[in-house]
C-alpha cells in the first residue's frame, strides 16, 4: 500500500476507536478500575455486563494504549485514567457526548450537505436545546462535555489575556460555568454569574460549588435572545456565537450590547477559520467543529466575518489573540 492510500484507509479505520471508548464510559469501566488491576469476569459483574464481551473491549483498550494487560487483570494507563469521572481534566463527558450525539449526527452528514439543512438527531437550535432538557442523561453528558471544554479553553485564554482586570464577570450562555469556574479560581477578589436557561441552574450551582467558586459564582437563569443582564465588567462567551446562523448570533450579540455598561468588555472563545486552510491538525480541529455546527444550525466564522457581525450588533473588533492549538479570543468594546 502506497503511503497515499495508507493515509486515506487510516482516516477510515478512525470510526472504530470512538465507539470503543464511548462504550468504556457508557459502562463506567476506567471507574471500576480505579482501585486497581481487574478481571474481565469482575468487571463485567461491576458494570453487568457480557464477560467474554468485556474482555475484547478490553483487549482494545489495551491496544489503544488506554489500558494494560497485568498479571491480576488490566489495569488504566496514564491515558486511560483521563475516562474517570473523577480525574482532574476528565473527558468523560466528551467521550459520551461523541459516541452518542455526535456520532449520529455526522452519520447524517450527507444530507446535511445536499439539503443544507440540519439533522434530526442533534441539538438543532432553540426547539433542540429544549428537547435535550427532557433527557437528563444526555443533558447531562452534553454540559459535562461542553465544561471540560471549557477548562481547558479558560486556561489557554488566560495565558495570552488578563481577565484578572475584570471585577465583575458574565458568563453568557455558560452551562456549568466552566469558563467563569477558572476565571474565578485564578483571581480571588473577582466575581460572577453564568447566564444560562433556567434548567441548568442545579448543575451549574453543583458545579461551582465543586470548583470552589460557589460564594463568589451565581446563577442566572433566562434566554439571551430575551435580555442580558447588566452590571458587568467582562461579557463572555464561549462556543456560543458559533452555535447560531448570522441572524440569531447578531440578535444575541445585540442583547449583549444593550445589556453592557459603559465601558464593558466583550470576549468571545471561538475557533477562527482561516482564510487559506492547510492539511493539519490544528485546522482540521476548526473545520470538523464548522461540520460539527453544521448539523446544528451554526457555523464557524472568519475574522473579517466576526468583524462584520460584531459591527452590526453595536460592537467593535480590537484585537483576535490565538489561544491554545485552535481557540481564539476575540475582543470586542463598545462602538
């Protein structure tokens, strides 16, 4: 095989390990192991299932490099304690959110690119985001996801800007409040409030209390297409704007602007598209995330695109500073 054609079956062949590592979440398997080497028998007893099933998805764990075959049983790898609920920087969610949602949705890829419309099996704007609120589960796998997400863009963002400078923070549209969770942890005297649709407010509330924000952080509960509140330094919002078609994000990111005070700030974390894409890894992450919008009704953007759209809202660009290996953090101040 040519290294041409090994390259496209590798691509190919990537559907499997997906699947393998949402099933090890689904059945809580790297949380069985966490006290040490098991047996398939009795980890198929912790998790009811199959046992000779367990042991080939363990056999491809180990393959994967997420587990290790040991004299008492198998046993996580550094790698695989990343799929522990409890594990700083845990994927978990991402891992169940991807086998399960994700996976349909770019099942339904096809269609979306002969009918340019959205899929049926994802979060599709606001009628989308209400039907998952009937599913407790997958909201929950969802905004666990999103937060883990979230961590991580905090923490890049925070190593190009100064978000210390900011007294009082609005976490718009935030879930959980990954993003403002950091923010608030790496500056004391700083304060807070995830914005978000009312349903969230136990699970945000859990969540920062768990991060140790909880007397400094609080929850909002509302729609942004609505009103946003006011009283805040720092407007954020992270993968939000992406999540809409032109017309929904200027009507957000305009409620923004009459909810901002004088001289508030806005950031946005988005993953800019470059205007010329090349063959790697950091721009395959911004357009399998365009993709990923796709089915759902948004789209990533350009920068001249995000200039256009904040500038309509009532808003001007400053500067877009990279951030991580694909995030970007977009400024924007009052026009």
């Amino acid at each position: 095989m040519n290294p041409a054609q090994q390259h496209v079956s590798q691509l190919i062949n990537g559907f499997w390990a997906a699947q393998v590592i949402n099933a090890t979440a689904t059945l809580a398997l790297p949380d069985h192991l966490a006290a040490g080497p098991m047996s398939p028998a009795e980890l198929a007893r912790a998790s009811g299932a199959d046992a000779p099933s367990v042991q080939r998805l363990l056999r491809a764990l180990v393959s994967l490099g997420l587990c290790s075959q040991e004299p008492g049983g198998y046993a996580l790898t550094e790698a695989g304690t990343f799929l522990r609920a409890d594990t700083p920087g845990s994927v978990r969610g991402r891992a169940l959110f991807t086998g399960d949602m994700l996976w349909k949705q770019f099942g339904d890829l096809t269609h979306q690119v002969k009918t340019g419309g959205r899929t049926q099996s994802m979060i599709s704007g606001a009628e989308g985001f209400a039907a998952l609120s009937q599913d407790p589960p997958r909201l929950h796998a969802f905004q666990q996801a999103m937060a883990e997400g979230s961590t991580v863009a905090a923490r890049d963002a925070m190593q190009v800007y100064d978000f210390g400078r900011f007294a009082r923070v609005l976490d718009l549209g935030g879930g959980y409040g990954g993003v403002l969770g950091e923010l608030l942890r790496a500056s004391p005297a700083q304060t807070g409030a995830v914005f978000d649709l009312a349903y969230l407010q136990e699970g945000a509330s859990a969540y920062l209390e768990r991060a140790g924000v909880g007397d400094r952080a609080r929850f909002l509960g509302g729609s942004f297409f609505e009103a946003v509140p006011g009283g805040f330094d720092l407007i954020l919002m992270k993968f939000i704007v992406h999540d809409w078609g032109d017309g929904e994000a200027l009507a957000i990111l305009a409620k923004a602007r009459e909810g901002a005070g004088a001289g508030a700030t806005l950031v946005l974390l988005e993953q800019v598209v470059p205007e010329v894409i090349q063959a790697t890894a950091e721009h395959q992450a911004v357009i399998r995330a365009d993709l990923t919008m796709m089915g759902m009704g948004g789209k990533e953007r350009t920068a001249a695109e995000y200039a256009a759209l904040l500038a309509d809202a009532g808003w001007r660009l400053t500067r877009i500073l990279p951030s991580g290996a694909a995030f970007s953090l977009i400024e924007a101040e009052l026009a």
